[in-house]
C-alpha cells in the first residue's frame, strides 16, 4: 500500500535522524565543555553565559526529542542552574561553577552507550493524485455508466458490486473509501436488510433514492448511512460528501514556518510536518526572519524561546509590529515547563506553548487545528462566498508576491485565467441557481486537479484566476488542457436535463512578463485569444515582441527618462516626445502600440493630440493615456475622457500606477472587442 510504504519511510528518516543526533553527541559535550571553561576563563561574560544556556538548553529539547530521555534530564538539571545565572537568581561564582562542571559530567555519563528510540510517525497524508474506490450497490446500469465517468473526474474510482459478499471481499483487497447505494438495496421498508451495517466493516455508506422524506432519510440512518441523495444525484453534492468523508484538503497545503537555529531539530520537525502534507521552511537564523516571512508567507510559526541574537519573545514582538502577521498563529515549542514564563511568552504576542518533548502525532494535530482555525478566520476576509475560492483581491495579492519571490529565486511562477464558454447561456434557460451550481462544480475540479502549492481565485462572474508557482508556460498548459478537457466531460443537470459546458483558458508566465501586473493583461489577451479562435482552448501568450512600440510624451526630459526606466524593462521600444506636434508625426509615421502624454504641452496639448488621434480612422485604434498632476481635479479627468482618452495618471507617477496602466493599454491594443 503507498500509505504504508510513506510511513515505513518517514519511520526510517526519524531514526536517521537520532542515529545522526547520537553521533553528533560528543562534538555537543566537547562544546559545553569548552563553554564552562570559557565562562571561567572571562569570569562570567554575559555573552558567555547565554551562548552556553542557548547550547545547553538545545540540547535538552533534542535528546527528548529523539527519545533519549536520560541526557534529556541530565541537560535539564544543567539548563536549570544556567537560567537561574542568566536571571540574577544565583550567585555567579567558583561555587556554581563547580555545580555546573558537576552536571556536565552527568551528562556525558547519561551520553555513553545510548541508543535511540525512534519516535512514532503520524500517519501520512494520502497522495492526491490517487483515485480512491467507490462501491457503487446500484441495478441500475445507466447511473452506474454516467457515475463512473463523472467521478473519475474527481480523482475517484467507482466499482460496480452486486451484494454484501462483493462489498466485503473488495474491502479486503483493498482501501474503499464508501460505498453507494440505492435505498432499497439497504433496507426493508423501515429497517436494515440482513447484514446491514455490520457488512461494512467500518466504510462509509451514502444512499440513493429517488424521494428524500422523513421516513426514508430515518431508514438509511438506522442502515449506518453517512450520507443521503436524492436522484437525479446531483453531481456537485456527491463529490462534497465523499469529499468529506475521505477528508480531502480543501484548497492548498498548509505553510508553517520553524524558527530553530538547532539543525537537528529544525529537521526533525520540519519531516513531521511534511509526513502530514504540510509544507514547511526552517528559518535557522531568528535575524532573518522577516525575508522568510515575505518569501514564503506562513500560517502558523512554530519557534522556540531560547535562541541566538534575539530570543522568541522578541521576534514574537517584532513580528506583530507587521500588520500582515498579527493574525498568524505564533506556536512555542520548547522545554520550557514553568508555567509564569509560559504564559508571559504568550502575552508577548504568542499563541500557544507546547512542551518538549512532544509526540509527533500530537504535534501535527496541535499544529493542524490551529491551521485550520486561522484558515477559517482568513476565509470569512478573503474568499468568495459562492465558490470558497480566493477573492479578486487576494488572488491579485498572492500573485504580486509570488513574482516578487520567483524573482528572488530565479524562479519561474504561471498565471492563468479561465472563463467559462456562454455561461451567460444556463442562466438564461435555467436560471442562477444552475449557475451558480457550474460555478461550484469549477471550482472544486480545479481544487481537485491542482496542486496544494497553487492558488486558485475567483476573478469575478464566471472568469477563475489560478498561480502556479515554479510552473514554466509548457507545464502551466498542459494542466489547464487536462483541467479543459475534463471539465468538457462533465454532464450537468438541470431539472433532469443534461447540459455540457466548456471552458477557455490563457496563460502568461514570468520572467517573459515582467510583473505581476503584465502577467494578468498578457494572460487576459491569450484567453480573449483563445475565445476568437473559437473557445473550449486553452491560449500560452505570447512573450511581448522587441518591435513593439509605445510613446510617450512630456515637455520634461526628466519625466520621460522616468517613463523610459519602468517602460524599457517589460520588453517594448519607446519612442520619446517633448512637444505635441512632434508626437502627432511620431504616431502617423510609427503606428505606436499606444501613447502615454501630458496633458500640459509646448505647440499642441495632450487633449487635441488625443482627439486628433481618435479622430484620424486610421489612427483610432491606438489606446492614450493622459496625466497631469493629481491636485488639478475632475475637471481635467472629464476632458481627457471628452477627447476620447482610455486611461488617466496621475502626477507624480508611481512605478505600479505606471506598469498598470501600461498593461491596460496594451490589453486595448489586443482586445478589440470580448466574446463571450
């Protein structure tokens, strides 16, 4: 079974990483021992001191950790008396030391010949890209044949059985995950048939009926079921509830940040949290924190208390001078057992304190509930009511970061936009609850066949948004076309009458679009493209042509210098004017993508540039952008729009107001009109 052989893995990696503990143990006390005679020698240095409790106190969490609990107590007693010298509670003198050099010998004494425990593993999450088994108790042949097709669009696996032996026999041979059937096949008017339920040996059951009152609801209660639909089964109903029963993720993988500066440890908490599917990043160093945090974006923090250059209870307090963190769970894990420091820990800005040495299993737990928690508390902010999809605004957040860590890395990141072929079509024949049925069938196909590391978004109506990080145009396509081609064959049900849907998709990716801001106008033009070429396709846009051109125009050289710097990156020539009359030239004889113009101009100003442009049939199809200074007010954003202007800037320009005006124009070039 692959769960199992995840398990015997993740088993044999714990007990790789005590063995490795345990060699490291004697480079651990050759370090405390030179420690202690450093603390002799500069007659109790603070730094000395606390480099030493630091040591000392890492090491008391990583033996219990790895189930050495003699060290584990011997570093206890050792931790103990350096805490109370770093607080001022005891005297700092030969009498302590000799106390400590007293305890360092135990230790190495509880050191010599031991042997490691491996800790239990928690059980590891289910590979998503495997189909699970459904039995399917049913005689009749035409749902069995349209179930089977449909589920198998959502990562499950349906078997026909005929009886209780076939139901049995499949759940020796392998995993099930539920079993459906009809009503009838269960129950005997009021009462389970013979066998039911003990026949399910602990698997799910849903019932099928065809009228769903009290009484037959109650039946299938008293059969064991764990579900009850109606027929016509309604497709997006059935995938919810064997979701649930399976405990399908919803959405993306969870992120949890480990603040450990002792490597040991950092992995050994890292790999038990990843055996459960969540992702994890080690930060080692406390003071490098903050890039980790706009690299990765975290939900929950897990960190000790004690560690070098800046302790828990400080990051903590830095970390909540973020407005973007305050929310984040802030998780202690450390030995620390007095609970007056426990709890002023978590009035510094923590959450929660758990105890080294802590069983994986219950970690993971702790961890996950409170990853859920912060994930519900997030989606009631930044999720659409309808779909439990990104909202607009979070999936245009999550993409600028996205860009800004690919470019950090040298990485690349895809951006997609899907839209829904003549959806405009089910609302008007069966009305917007049909629709808003589509809309959810979307988005859990998308959640389905995604990975955990993609976000996905609704963009508004009927158009999704979805960020593949570290995804390149060839790997982003090919997942939307498998993605389009199982949506084609999904048969909806509208009062009994089956209806198919398609779908069109662009794709954009950085680094052959700039920013964020080009990759959502590029990835618009491909799937505008892709309707024009006759929909149901997916469209990969086409990286920006080094012959592409643009003016722009401003009496100031400084300000079309300016314009150059943020314009020039994104991979167009631009064409530069200082005056009206010399832009009016530049444009008949150019043909420019689009033009970025002062309204203010030597000879001919910005509004009659812009309306001769508009005026001039051969020119008109080229999109203008005006700007002045913010402070000259509406009247001036009115005239501009008069004279037929696209897009208004305001002055002094900002580099994003730049590139996002840019994007719109170039959108406006490429987009003549917007099929449905």
């Amino acid at each position: 079974m692959a769960s199992e052989t995840a398990r015997e893995a993740f088993r044999r990696q714990l007990a790789a990483m005590g063995a490795e503990f345990v060699r490291q143990l004697g480079d651990r006390l050759r370090e405390l021992e030179e420690l202690l005679h450093r603390l002799e020698r500069e007659a109790w240095a603070d730094d000395a001191l606390h480099t030493f409790h630091r040591r000392v106190h890492s090491l008391t969490g990583a033996a219990a950790t790895f189930g050495i609990a003699e060290v584990s107590e011997a570093a206890r007693g050792l931790e103990g008396i350096l805490r109370e010298a770093v607080e001022g509670t005891r005297k700092r003198g030969a009498g302590t030391l000799a106390e400590l050099a007293s305890h360092l010998r135990r230790v190495g004494e509880a050191a010599a010949g031991v042997r490691v425990e491996p800790a239990r593993a928690p059980e590891p999450e289910r590979a998503a890209a495997e189909a699970d088994l459904v039995l399917l108790l049913d005689g009749d042949a035409e749902t069995t044949k349209e179930l089977t097709a449909q589920l198998a669009y959502f990562s499950y696996r349906v078997e026909r059985v005929a009886g209780v032996d076939e139901i049995v026999a499949a759940a020796r041979r392998e995993r099930v995950v539920a079993v459906l059937a009809d009503l009838d096949a269960v129950v005997d008017g009021d009462a389970p048939r013979p066998g039911w339920p003990d026949a399910l040996h602990g698997v799910p059951l849903v019932c099928l009926a065809s009228h769903g009152d009290m009484t037959a609801r109650l039946a299938a209660a008293r059969a064991g079921a764990a579900g009850f639909l109606t027929r016509p089964v309604d497709l997006v109903s059935l995938v919810s509830r064997l979701d649930a029963i399976v405990h399908r993720a919803d959405g993306e993988a969870f992120r949890v940040l480990v603040v450990e500066d002792d490597a040991s440890l950092a992995a050994h908490y890292a790999g038990v949290l990843a055996s459960a599917g969540i992702v994890v990043q080690v930060a080692p160093d406390p003071l490098a924190v903050l890039p980790a945090l706009a690299d990765f974006r975290p939900e929950l923090i897990l960190m000790d208390l004690y560690m070098p250059t800046c302790s828990g209870l400080e990051l903590a307090a830095v970390i909540r001078q973020l407005d973007d963190y305050l929310a984040v769970p802030i998780v202690y894990l450390s030995v620390e057992q007095d609970i007056r420091r426990q709890m002023a820990a978590i009035q510094r800005g923590g959450d929660d304190f758990l105890t080294k040495p802590i069983d994986p299993a219950h970690l993971v737990e702790a961890v996950s509930a409170r990853l859920r928690r912060f994930r519900r508390l997030r989606a009631m902010m930044s999720r659409d009511s309808l779909t439990g999809l990104y909202s607009h605004t979070h999936i245009k957040e999550s993409l600028r970061a996205e860009v800004l860590r690919a470019r950090r890395h040298g990485l690349p990141v895809a951006f997609a936009m899907i839209d829904l072929d003549r959806f405009k079509k089910v609302n008007d024949a069966h009305g917007h609850l049909a629709g808003d049925e589509v809309l959810r069938s979307v988005a859990r196909l998308l959640r389905q066949r995604l990975r955990k590391t993609d976000l996905i978004g609704r963009y508004g109506g009927e158009e999704f948004a979805i960020v593949l990080p570290e995804a390149d145009a060839a790997a982003a396509t090919r997942v939307l076309d498998g993605i389009r081609e199982a949506f084609a064959g999904l048969v909806h049900r509208f009062g009994g009458a089956p209806v198919a849907l398609t779908l069109s998709a662009g794709v954009a990716t950085y680094p052959q679009f700039a920013d964020d801001v080009a990759l959502v106008a590029a990835a618009d033009r491909a799937l505008y493209e892709a309707k024009r070429a006759g929909r149901d396709r997916v469209v990969a846009a086409r990286p920006p042509a080094a012959d592409t051109t643009v003016l722009v125009v401003d009496g100031e050289p400084g300000v079309t210098r300016l314009l150059e710097s943020i314009l020039a990156p994104t991979g167009v020539r631009v064409l530069v004017a200082h005056n009206g009359l010399a832009a009016l030239e530049l444009v008949v004889r150019e043909r420019p993508a689009y033009v970025i113009s002062d309204v203010v101009l030597p000879g001919l100003d910005g509004f009659e540039l812009c309306r001769r442009i508009k005026g001039d049939a051969a020119l008109a199809g080229i999109p203008v952008a005006l700007m002045t200074v913010a402070k000259s007010g509406e009247k001036l954003r009115e005239g501009a729009s008069a004279f037929g202007a696209d897009v208004f800037l305001d002055k002094p320009l900002a580099e994003d107001a730049v590139l996002a005006a840019a994007s719109r124009l170039a959108a406006l070039a490429a987009r003549p009109h917007q099929p449905d």
